[in-house]
C-alpha cells in the first residue's frame, strides 16, 4: 500500500530519462502558470505534466515564485488558461490575495484557478470555494498525479467553455454595434473601411485588408475593381484601381471570390463575399492563420448582418453624388462648393479667395458645334483648371458654364486665371480657342455663411460682364449695396405699374419742309416724388434684365393706340406715335400677335404706329427681330431705326430689315455744329435718301444745329428746340397752338 501511495503520489519520480520528444504546437498552447515559493514543487509538477494533451493542444508552462511575480507575470499574458496556486506564500493568504487581484482587478474572469496549500485546515475549504471563483482547492499531499492531471483536464475544459461563451457574446456584442455604426457611415468608403476593421476585431486580428468591388466612386456599376475601404498598410489605396496594390496574391483573391461569389479561405487570409445581385463586394483579410470555424459562424451573421447596409450606403452614395457632385466633370456642384466655400471662411479665412470663371459664348458652342463638343469643352477646362490650381485650391461646377474655385489669393490672381485660357482647348477635333470673365471675392471681406459668399463673388462677376473691356472684377461692400438699392428699385417699379402710376409722355416731331407736327415718340416715365422722376436710363435696363418690360411695353402699345383713337376722334386722323421695342418684347412668342391685336381693338391705322428699335436689338438676335417685324411691316406698321451708326455692324443688317425711317442720334446732332462734326450725321442722312428711307434728327437744342440739319436734307426733327415731352392733357394743347388744328 506504500509503495502503491508512492507510485501514485505527486512526488512521483520517472525512471525514464530519455530526452522527450518536443510537443506539436501547431493547433496552439494552454498557457499554464506555476506559483509556488517551492522549486522543488515546480520542478515536479513540469515533470509530471509534461506530456500532456488536453483537446489537442500541449501545456507551456510559466513559473512564479510569489504573489506579486504572479500578477506581474498575468498583466503581461492576459490569455494564461490556468493558474497552480500556492495559498501560503510571503504571506499566510498570499494566494488568497492573488485570487482577489485577479478577478477584481485584472478582471480575469476566463482564467481558471487551482488553489494547492501544503498546510491543510489552514483555510477551510468550503468557505474558500464560496468566497473565490476557483476552479478546486487541494492539499499538496492529496493531489496525486492522476487527481492532478484530472483537475488540469476539467479545469481547462472549463476555461474553453467559459471562453467560447464569452466570445460569441462579444462577438454578438460587436455584430450589433458594428451594424450601428456601419450603418451611420454614409460614406461608401467610410463604410467600406468599418467592415474590414469590424471583421478584424470579431477574429481577433489587427485590422490588415480591403474591401475591392465593381463600383464607381458614385456608387454606380463599373467595369473595374477599385478598393473602396481599406485598413492598415493599404489604406493609402482606398480609391484605387485593385491592380494598383501591386499583389498578384490578393488581386487573384478578389477577382476568384468575386467571379465565384463564394467565400475563400486558406492558411494565409481569408476572402469574403458580401451583397447582392445587384450590389457585391470582396472582403480580403490579411490572417496569416487559419479561421477557426467559431470565427467562421460569427462572420457568416456579420455579413448577413450588414449586406443590406452595404446595399443601402451605395444607394445612398449615388443619391449624395446627385445632389453634391457634379456629374460630367466629377467635381462639387454648387451645393457642395457653397458648404467648402463655408468652412473654408470658417477655418482658414486669412489670404483666401473665391473666384468664378464664367466661360464667355458658350452657348454658341453648344449651339454651333453641338452640346457632345461643348461638354467635352467643359471636361477639358476642368482638366486645365485642376492641372494650374488642384494643389492649392479647390474647383467646382456651379453652373452650365460657371466654375469656382478657392483658395490663396497669391495663385488666384488675374494674370494666372487668363493665362489659362490663352492655349486653346482641345475638344475632340475641334481646337477651340475661348475666353473667360472672372468674379473675385476676397474671403475676408464676405460674410461667414457659404451662400452669402457665393452672392458677393457672384455680385463681382457680373460687374465684370457689364463693364466693357474688363474682363475681371474684384468684390467690394459697396457693389452689395448697389445690388440692394437695384433691388429695392425694381421692387418698387412692380409695385407702382401694378398700382398703374406709370406715365406715358410725347415729344412732337416735327417737318423742316412744312414745319408742321407729323407725328410724336411716346416716352415712359416714372414718377418719384411730386415733380421728380427716375430717370429712364435708370429703370429701363431694371425692367429689361427683370422680364418686367414685356408687360410695361404692352401698356405702353395700349396707351400709344389709345391715344391715336383720341386724337383721331378730335380730328388728328394722320398724326403718328412712334414706341420704342425692347429685345425682351421680341423674344415673347406672343408679341407679334399682341401687337397687331391691340392695333385692331382700338381701330387705329396701322400705319400711324411706328416701332422704334434700335442697333443693338438688331445685333442681339437678328434673326428674331427681322422675322418679327417683316410680320408687322406686311401688316401696314411702321419701323423706324433709333440710335443709328452708335453700332458697329449696322450695315450688314440695314437691308435686311423692313425699314421705314432712320434717327440720327443725339450724339451726332449735338456736334454738327464744331468743325468737322457734322460729317457723321450727314453720311447717315445721305445713307438715308439713298436706299428710300426717311429720316429725323433726335436732340436739336438750338438754332444752329437746326441750321446745319435742314441743310443736310434732313426731313424731319424733333427736341427741346421745339418741343419738350409732355403729357397726354399737354399734347392737344401743343398741337392747337402750334398748328390751330390737326
């Protein structure tokens, strides 16, 4: 019985000293950790355990020779599975120490611990299994080797269980607030980056893959594989094509689980299939291992759990393109540039400028050469605009033909903008050399919210349009508020023409021949105060840039046919009114028609009615305008030419048009006078008679020129010499004094 207790006892000694065959190590270790003051214990205890295989894996053993060594050892080999533990130590409850530092603080409660005491009844045994979460508690003298191996064997089993539970919670854990998170990623990268990171985390790897998939940066299909999100060492990739990661291994990978839609995994990484029919995307991870098949079931639910997130964020990131991007040159679009142009004010205001380009007739391109050849036109602008300022600035599409960028004042400047536009462009096979205007706003001279900016830069540009020979204009306060007063004066001319307060005023033309009255020009004006009115050069181009003309020139074609019926009815039968015709009124679909119409409703003669335009109209749109009165000339209305000779293409159009008068303007009547002055005038007034027209002078002010017009051969005249514009109740008077009856 003695010599069966010493076989059996812990102290058992082999006989065999062969040298042991080194354990396989393959499929892993238990760490187990040996804390004793005794050396002889661990000695004995490596030599009785050292064969051992629980679940396929072989014990490493790590020694501790007191309580503070334990826990210094364990803070430092988190995943140690169990833990042989003296209790008397430098300390009668050394041990029972540790056991309370271990749960309480390292908060290791996966670990497994076997308390051994080689003095029994020192603490009572079942008050020790209550109090501690220990696995078993033995005398050193009771644990016989089979008692030993039996505790080790049990103890571990429990130590897998506890850890596989704890695990699938964790993962479980982690499925869920990764599903949170991804789904709160609106970026399809942002996205696409999470899912590798999450993946990594569930199998407990550092974060080393990427996410490839046929789709565009948009979130549209594509016919090649970019990496959409990436973690560690190839995340400088995110964006690129997968064959820029320069790994015959991984790009192999990806296009095999792609092609098959099937899962890959080796010894070395893992692929992973995630989506649908319509959206799909490989996930390669870099795990150096095999996958164990517990990892395997967690990212099975993972993937499940976030594949219509997947779908989702590239839905969403096409709806986000549509509404922030630009699609044709793939840059921000004014909904975009105006948040950049915010943060931009916000952070780094200092030295910064906004600029728009507006290409200059663009729309003859597009009209002429076709919109394929003007959007390949915009494409290659972008490219210029992006190879000059892509460093240190930022571009958008604003605009069919408006781009803006921001950034440095010293590489925004003028000289830089124009020079980009002195090379022409290349747009398919047209070479096409065009020019720009440039609004400029200075960030620190703006407002803080990105749409008030865009206003100002915007405010800059279009002063640079209406100023000849200026092709760039910087912002200032005050063009704000020359806005704000335009503004705040076309507010008022609707509301005064809608309350009718509008007036429409006559000035006489007079015959040189018989020195009588032969018509009169109907003239607009608009009261202010009582005896001041705003000047037409100021609110006519208000009314033409607005719309608002068409209706207003309408009211005065009512009011210019109405008078022609009263003044027919006290006896004027054959007086004219002559109506100035803006470019908006022809660009009406409705204008000939209204015209001829409200001729007929008053029951006037058409010939009586004379349209007035002048050179510029004409050189807008020729076409619509010499359409529109042939028109009128066939129904028996008159049109005369104002402003005649202040063009520069008059005469290529001069034959063109169903003419019946020329005005020589008042710029020309008012130098006949000086030496030499008269030659202008003249010339036109010969031009005239040449091909059959009429003509008057307009602005004759004093005897002299009067003088010098009448010579020229002129017909007929008209202003202040004779007679200032006047109101309707003023006009029969004028005409009874001057000419006793009509």
């Amino acid at each position: 019985m003695a010599q069966r207790e010493t076989d059996e006892g812990f102290l058992f000694l082999a006989d065999d000293e062969s040298t042991p065959i080194p354990p396989d190590t393959s499929a892993g270790v238990w760490n187990l950790l040996i804390v004793d003051d005794d050396q002889e214990i661990h000695t004995v205890t490596k030599l009785a355990l050292s064969d051992l295989i629980v679940l396929g894996k072989p014990l490493l053993f790590h020694h501790a020779y007191s309580g503070k060594e334990a826990i210094a050892f364990l803070r430092e080999q988190p995943d140690t599975a169990l833990v042989l533990l003296d209790v008397v130590m430098e300390t009668d409850d050394a041990g029972l120490q540790v056991v309370r530092k271990i749960r309480d603080e390292l908060r290791m409660d996966e670990l497994r611990i076997v308390l051994r005491t080689g003095q029994p009844g020192y603490a009572p045994e079942e008050s020790v299994i209550k109090e501690y979460d220990i696995n078993d508690y033995k005398t050193k003298t009771e644990l016989t080797r089979s008692k030993l191996v039996t505790t080790i064997i049990s103890s571990l089993r429990s130590y897998q269980q506890i850890k596989t539970i704890n695990q699938n919670r964790r993962g479980l854990q982690k499925i869920i607030k990764a599903g949170a998170n991804l789904l709160e990623q609106h970026s399809l990268h942002e996205f696409s980056e999470g899912v590798v990171t999450q993946i990594s985390s569930l199998i407990g790897l550092h974060a080393e893959g990427v996410l490839c998939a046929q789709i565009e940066d948009d979130g549209s299909a594509s016919d090649k594989i970019y990496v959409l999100g990436a973690a560690g060492h190839y995340a400088p990739f995110i964006k690129c094509q997968l064959e820029r990661l320069d790994n015959k291994r991984i790009v192999t990978q990806i296009n095999q689980c792609l092609a098959t839609r099937q899962h890959i995994f080796t010894h070395l990484d893992t692929i992973l299939f995630l989506g649908n029919d319509k959206h799909n995307a490989a996930v390669y991870i870099e795990t150096n291992r095999p996958i164990e098949d517990a990892d395997k079931q967690l990212i099975e639910v993972f993937l499940s759990n976030i594949s219509i997130g997947y779908e989702n964020v590239a839905l969403f990131q096409q709806l986000r393109h549509a509404a922030y991007i630009d699609p044709l040159t793939k840059t921000p679009n004014r909904n975009e540039f105006i948040q950049i142009l915010q943060d931009t004010r916000r952070f780094e205001p200092d030295n910064m400028v906004a600029v728009l380009v507006d290409v200059d007739h663009f729309s003859d391109i597009n009209d002429g050469l076709g919109q394929e050849v003007g959007n390949e036109l915009l494409i290659a602008i972008t490219l210029r605009l992006i190879e000059h300022f892509g460093i240190s600035s930022q571009l958008g599409r604003i605009g069919a033909d408006v781009f803006a960028l921001v950034g440095p004042e010293d590489d925004l400047t003028p000289e830089r903008l124009h020079a980009l536009f002195i090379e022409p462009f290349q747009a398919f096979e047209h070479s096409l050399q065009v020019n720009a205007t440039f609004g400029i706003c200075r960030l620190r001279d703006s407002a803080d919210q990105g749409v008030v900016i865009m206003k100002h830069v915007y405010i800059a540009l279009n002063k640079a349009k209406k100023t000849l020979g200026v092709h760039h204009q910087y912002y200032q306060p005050e063009m704000a508020e020359e806005v704000t007063e335009r503004l705040s004066l076309l507010r008022k001319l609707r509301a005064d023409f809608a309350l009718d307060k509008l007036q429409l005023w006559y000035q006489p033309q007079l015959c040189l021949k018989s020195n009588t009255v032969m018509g009169m020009e109907a003239l607009l004006r608009w009261p202010h105060q009582p005896g001041h009115f705003i000047s037409p050069a100021v609110f006519i181009p208000l009314a033409e840039y607005s719309g608002l003309i068409v209706d207003i020139g309408l009211w005065v074609l009512e009011q210019a046919c109405r008078q022609l019926q009263q003044l027919s009815q006290q006896g004027c039968s054959e007086l004219r009114i002559a109506v100035n015709v803006s470019m908006p009124q022809f660009r009406s679909p409705h204008f000939v028609k209204s015209v001829i119409d409200m001729v007929s409703r008053y029951q006037v003669k058409p010939y009586l009615l004379e349209l007035e335009i002048t050179e510029s109209v004409v050189m807008d749109e020729p076409k619509i305008v010499i359409d529109a009165l042939q028109k009128l000339k066939n129904f028996g209305i008159k049109v005369a030419i104002d402003d005649f000779g202040i063009g520069f293409s008059s005469l290529n159009y001069l034959q063109q048009l169903p003419l019946d008068r020329i005005k020589v303007d008042r710029a020309f009547v008012s130098t006949v006078t000086q030496p030499g002055g008269n030659l202008i005038a003249e010339t036109i007034v010969s031009l005239g008679k040449r091909i059959g027209l009429s003509t008057i002078a307009e602005g004759v002010e004093t005897a002299e020129q009067l003088a010098v017009i009448k010579n020229m051969g002129c017909d007929e005249v008209q202003g202040f010499l004779f007679a200032k514009p006047m109101p309707a109740a003023e006009l029969m008077q004028f005409l009874l004094k001057h000419q006793g009856s009509c």
